[in-house]
C-alpha cells in the first residue's frame, strides 16, 4: 500500500491534535514534516511525536519532494493563501475551516486545486460523525419526507480572553460550520436568503471591540425548507453541538453533550458527564475526516468535502455579516461583497 506523506501547517490546539491524528492513528499515513512560524513551536511538537523535518516558513515545507499532502491548521485568515500555494506545489490539500474569508479567495483555492490536479477537503467534521452520517443517510433515502425545519446549533463551553477573537469569528468560524451540516442535510437544494441578528452577550464589556458572543440565523432553501443556526460562546454545562431535520414523513436528531448514556442518580440530584473539548467531543469524526483525506490522496479519488462546499458555506456566512450590518434579510446572491 502507498505511503502518503503529509506535512502539518499548525503547531497550535487543533494543528497538534491533528498532528497526532496523522502520526499515530492513521493506518498508511505517516507524518514527514511540521511548520509553524512561531519560534519553536514546530520543533517542540515534531521531536514529541519524532518527525525530523521543522520549517518557520509553510512555503518552504511545501517544496520537500517528500511530501505529498498538507494538512493546514494555521489562522483562519492565512487558509486560503496556503491553500494556494500547497496546491501550486502540487502537493495534496486537507484544510481546516474556514477555506476562505472572502469569495474571491475561496474562488482562487479551488482554482489553484484545479489546475493543479490536487484533491482540496475542507475539515467540516460533522459530515464524517456517525450520528450526523446515519441523519444524512435517512435524508437522502427519504425515511422522513421532505425536508421542512432544520435546525443546527453550536455552543462552545466557555469564552476565555476575547481580545484574540478576530471580528466576525461567530459566523465565520464558529457558524460556519452549522452552515455546512445545513446544507448537508438538505441535499440538492440551495440557500436563497438569510437573516442573522448577534450581540455580545456573554461579554457585552466586548461589544465595542467587535466581539459578538451571539447569534441566531433564520435559513430560508429553494425547496422550501426554513433552517435555523444558532451560536454561543459560554455554555456552562459544556460543549453542545446538535442537529435536527423534521421532514414531511419524520423526523432525523443528531449530537448529544453527554459522554455516555450512564446517568448518575445521587443525592445531589440527577447527573451526567459532559464533553469540555471539540476535539472530545468530536474526537472520532476528526480521525475519520483525516482518514478519508488519506484514502482520497492514496485513490486519487474526490474529497467527501470540497473546496466548493466549502464557499457554499461561506456564502451563507458572509450573507449573515451583512444581515447583521444593515438588520434585514439578505439575499445569497448579493452577498458576494468582499469584507
């Protein structure tokens, strides 16, 4: 079987969580390379999990000829640009959500990916959890109808310092990917309008820094179907991500907070075990993503997530920061504008 090679653009949370993902739980996979601008950072994480080669500059690991895949975890506002030049490279491309922040450069990442023959997967993780696969799966062979209401929701278990949080993260960052787990559990239709209101409610001395905490978007598709997202920041009981579909004929739920199905019965109450972390939470649908990139590279095959669901997605998005700017419904369409 082919050995894929992969470099690691991201020292950080998630680019070690995915580092230690490709270097010890992916069968074929091996991992040759890690890069990350900030001092130290790539040498620290390669001689944890014994990989030889550290770069400072991303571009530089892209022209190692033994590499043949990057997995790019790196600030959301760099993705598209490394998504590029991997791509001119010729190398393979796994890259972390958000592909893009603009159209334009969602449209010179597929591009890029295009012409230069290379596969492009957008880590949208919900799409490989089973619960989230086996909704889809009944969806499409119409167990419960027609798609009428969905819903999509994404709480993160506590805000931290706010000051980082670049302005928009909500939809961009955050939303985005209840945007994606939307669009995949209505299949073949399109989103046509949005409405989006946020506010900074978890950290309202934040507000006036560009902080919004907050958000519920109304989703309205082409066949029909009203779809609502929603976000936040701080939930106390911990990391809650959910989705529902309720259809002409039945309905599909996906996502549980609880660890386990036990449940503890004491005299404190009725309780159970709560997941703090995405990476917990998530953990099994990130090394499937991952896995799936691999046998895309290894097959030649296309990506389960594209670059192009990815700029569905972030259409939606970006039609939201102009709902939230001008407080009125926005049309897909007209949200091409660059922010």
């Amino acid at each position: 079987m082919k050995e894929v090679r992969i470099g690691l653009v991201g020292a950080g949370r998630m680019g070690s969580f995915h580092g230690r993902t490709v270097a010890r739980k992916i069968y074929g996979a091996k991992l040759n390379a890690i890069a990350d601008p900030v001092s130290g950072a790539a040498e620290r994480l390669a001689k944890e999990l014994g990989v030889s080669k550290a770069y400072t500059d991303p571009k530089e690991m892209f022209q190692d000829p033994d590499i043949d895949a990057v997995v790019i975890a790196a600030p959301a506002r760099s993705h598209a640009d490394l998504v590029v030049a991997a791509a001119n490279a010729g190398k393979a491309v796994f890259c972390e959500k958000p592909m893009a922040i603009t159209l334009e450069e969602a449209d010179r990442a597929i591009l890029a990916a295009e012409e230069a023959n290379v596969p492009l997967q957008v880590g949208f993780n919900r799409r490989f959890a089973s619960d989230f696969r086996a909704a889809y799966n009944d969806i499409v062979e119409g167990k419960i109808g027609t798609p009428q209401l969905l819903r999509s929701l994404t709480r993160d278990p506590g805000l931290g310092d706010p000051t980082p949080i670049p302005e928009w993260t909500i939809f961009l960052e955050t939303l985005i990917h209840d945007f994606d787990a939307l669009l995949y559990l209505n299949p073949d239709a399109e989103p046509i309008e949005v409405y989006a209101v946020a506010d900074a409610l978890v950290r309202p001395d934040f507000k006036d820094k560009g902080l919004l905490d907050t958000a519920v978007v109304n989703i309205r598709f082409d066949n029909g179907a009203i779809a609502t997202a929603e976000a936040n920041f701080q939930a106390v009981y911990g990391y809650d991500v959910r989705g529902e579909v309720f259809g002409s004929a039945g309905m599909v739920t996906a996502g549980c907070v609880q660890q386990t199905n036990m449940v503890r019965y004491t005299a404190k109450g009725i309780s159970s075990d709560t997941y703090r972390r995405d990476t917990e939470l998530l953990h099994d649908a990130y090394v499937s993503e991952l896995t799936s990139f691999v046998e895309c590279v290894r097959n030649e095959s296309t990506p389960y997530v594209t670059g192009k669901d990815a700029r569905r997605a972030l259409s939606i998005a970006l039609a939201c920061i102009e709902s939230v700017k001008t407080n009125a419904p926005v049309k897909i369409k007209e949200s091409v504008q660059l922010i």
